[in-house]
C-alpha cells in the first residue's frame, strides 16, 4: 500500500506469465487515510516537517535538508518537555565531537557553557580556541576553589545549598548514606561558620572536631555529643584537607568565574583514574559553579562528559538529578554523555533507589540522541530510550558521524557535518595515529 500526503491508493498483486506484467485481479483491499503524524507513530522514518531552529548540526538522512536544533527554542514552542538532553554511543563514534560542536555553535547564538569536568583535557582546547576559561585542578597546583564561596548568592539563603554540598561529600568519601545524628552534627558545624566573611572546608572540619557553644543546643544536643555524632563526618572530609585532594578545595578560591566567559572549563584530568576523587572534585566543582552563576542570566549548556563514571557514585547522581529537576528555572541544558545504557547498572541493580535516581536522568531528558551501539545493547538501549522497534534496529548500522535523534513528537536520522577546523580541533583519536 503506497501513501503520500494523506492519501492511499489500492495495491495489486502482480504476475509475470509468459514474460509479461499482466494486472490479473485487485486485492479489494479498502483505502486508508492517514496524517503524516499518525503514520509517524507507525514508522518513524516517514520524513517529516524539518528542524531548523537553532545553530546547524548537519543533514537530515530522511530528507537531505539542513537539521537544526536549539534546545531552549524547541523547549519554548513546546517541543520539549525539558532541554536537557543524553548522548550515547560506542567508542570512536563521533560523540565528542557532536557534543563540543553543539557547544561551539551554540556560543555564536549567545549560549554560554560550562564543563563542570574534563577527566580526559579535551575541552580545555576547545575553551581556548573560542576564548573562554581553562580553569586547571591538580595536586600540587596553584588553582584553589572553595565550594562554599556564596558570590552573588544571598548568603542568607546559602545555607541549604551549602549543607546539601556537605552531604553530597560526606556520603561519598564515607560510601553511606548519614545517619540523622551526622545531620545534625553537619547542620551546627556550618551553623557556626558561615558566620564567617568567608568559610571554607576546613574551618567546617575545625567545627566537627570541636563544635562551638553556640551549638551547644541544636536539637538539645550536648557539644560533646555533637562531637561524637560528626566523628566519621571529620575523618571523611578530612580527606579534602590532608588527602589526595588537599590543595585544591581547602581554602579561599584562586580563582574568580567570569560569567560572560563564552566557555568555561574545569580541567580534572590532573587527579589521574581515580574515580572517587574525580566524584568528589566534580562535586565540589559543581557546587563552585552553582554559587559563581547564581546571578547569571544567560542560557548555558552544562556538558557532563564521561558521565559514566559520575554514575558510580550515588551521592553525585543525586545532586545531578537536582541540577536535572531545575534546568528549567537556571536556563540550563545539561548535557550528559554515555557510552551505552548499561553504564546505568554500574549505580545499581534495578528496583534499588539508585538505579531509580539513575533512571529519572534519563526520563528527565526530552532530547536521546544515539550512536552506534552493538547488537548486545539493544535490548537495553530500546528499553531505557523507550525506542520503537525500527529505531532500535537502526542503530547497529549508523555510520560515524550519523545518530538517531529522538524527541517527543519527531524523530530524525542526522549526519553530523564538521568544517576543516571544527576536524582538527575536536579530534580525539589523533593519538592513536601514526605521524606521516
């Protein structure tokens, strides 16, 4: 049955006695009417209207036109349901590439962006060709940020963001949720020191050790019971203090974020394979950034790359998941990369409280753009994605550069096209050829 533009015709079954084509009966089968958006949700492919708001990110396959995307826009006409948006695919792919592209391009329509972690240094060129900020953390070094810094937050209303920080670092170097006592004894140490001008780590892990008189009646609670309650709280923040990060989150910040930097980056690769520590410095990133912009009003891209790795931890997943509930009301898309869906197993089995956190990224981002993935992931791939059944088995043969875009109302098939510059700069796999 052939169908163009709303209309169908009836189909006829065909011969070829004696060498020729001959109509010998109709099928009498009755003509069906459709839109395009109904036959859409039966075969995705069917080419649809295009996308061309936003910057261009290369060519549809369906129809050979432009394909755009802008994630605020699409957000504003209804779209989207957020902006925010996951990029999965294997290995050499294309991935960081469409990703640093997306960012780039994006900066030319006023976006701003923010790499809260580069684990591998890639970005911090990408920053420096388009004029933004390669900020550089590592042992030893002379970048210092304090995460509890307020800038041009209120600071009677940094206390909540502050202790949830606090939190997010304690369950992650003490690999356990806290116990309601260590709430408390967490919620009077920095009670006692955002009194001061300007409080830092060490001056909470001073108020764990030896809580302060004025504590002395939170919840009726003793200072020495207070002191009990935050032992592991002390020996665990410690480690941000005489560990393997002390130096780099342990005092005043060295560094002032300009917020009308086209990009900025925090450069991690520094601090090596350890994924706990890239955990917590991500963390203490994260909660740096949020304070820097709280006064900012542009839009910006927030890229988690290598994203699977924060996925090992619970307490990073959860404050990624706050970040993720209010994109909206920051101006962010936030951007998440993956190799594959099955990253998500590496925070939990299904049905336990951490895979659900990890789940409702996902469910949280309206945009799925896929890569190749290999014939053993697709299953899970078309689960986690909610795909339909052509999409799912499209993905194994996408070339490089090309992915499956998956929206809520539409779903394309892009060749991603790069300029000889946009080539050279992204290029990751240069270390992996020889020099001629």
């Amino acid at each position: 049955m052939n169908t163009r533009g709303g209309t169908a015709t009836r189909t006829a079954a065909f011969s070829r006695p004696s060498g020729r084509l001959r109509l010998p009966v109709s099928l009498r089968l009755p003509a069906h009417r459709a839109s395009s958006a109904t036959l859409g949700a039966a075969y995705p492919f069917l080419a649809g209207r295009p996308c061309t708001t936003g910057a261009l990110v290369g060519m549809d396959a369906m129809t050979g036109g432009p394909f755009c995307f802008d994630p605020w826009a699409l957000y504003a006409t209804g779209e989207l349901t957020n902006p925010n948006v996951v990029l999965a695919g294997v290995i050499g792919q294309g991935k960081s590439a469409l990703a640093k592209s997306l960012a780039v391009r994006a900066i030319a329509t006023g976006r701003r962006v923010y790499v809260p972690g580069d684990p591998k240094g890639e970005w911090a060129p990408v920053a420096e060709a388009v004029g933004g900020v390669v900020v550089r953390l590592r042992a030893g070094g002379t970048t210092r940020l304090n995460p509890l810094d307020a800038h041009g937050a209120d600071p009677d209303h940094a206390h909540g963001p502050r202790l949830r920080l606090l939190t997010a670092l304690a369950e992650t170097t003490l690999r356990r949720d806290l116990r309601p006592a260590e709430h408390g004894a967490l919620d009077a140490a920095m009670t006692t020191v955002e009194h001061r001008p300007q409080p830092t780590l060490p001056h909470v892990v001073a108020a764990l050790a030896e809580p302060a008189g004025s504590s002395r009646r939170a919840g009726g609670t003793t200072t020495s019971a207070l002191a009990e309650d935050g032992r592991d709280l002390f020996h665990g923040l410690r480690r941000l203090i005489r560990g393997d990060l002390a130096g780099l989150f342990d005092g005043p910040s060295t560094q002032v974020l300009d917020a009308s930097a086209s990009m900025t980056v925090l450069d991690l690769s520094g601090l090596g394979s350890n994924d706990e520590a890239l955990a917590l410095a991500m963390t203490c990133a994260s909660g740096w950034l949020e304070h820097a912009l709280a006064g900012a009003t542009a839009k910006r891209w927030v890229i988690y790359d290598e994203a699977w790795r924060l996925l090992r931890s619970v307490p990073a997943v959860r404050r990624m998941q706050a970040q993720w509930k209010l994109s909206r009301a920051y101006g962010i898309a936030n951007l998440m990369i993956l190799h594959r869906l099955s990253d998500l197993d590496a925070v939990g089995a299904a049905g336990t409280e951490a895979r659900a956190l990890a789940d409702g990224l996902l469910a949280d981002c309206s945009t799925r753009i896929v890569y190749r993935q290999e014939s053993d992931q697709l299953a899970a791939t078309q689960t986690a994605l909610g795909l339909t059944a052509p999409e799912r088995d499209l993905l194994p043969a996408l070339g490089r550069g090309t992915g499956l875009w998956k929206m809520p109302r539409r779903t394309h098939v892009v060749h991603h096209h790069l300029t000889g510059a946009e080539l050279a700069l992204f290029d990751t796999d240069a270390a992996m050829r020889e020099v001629t």
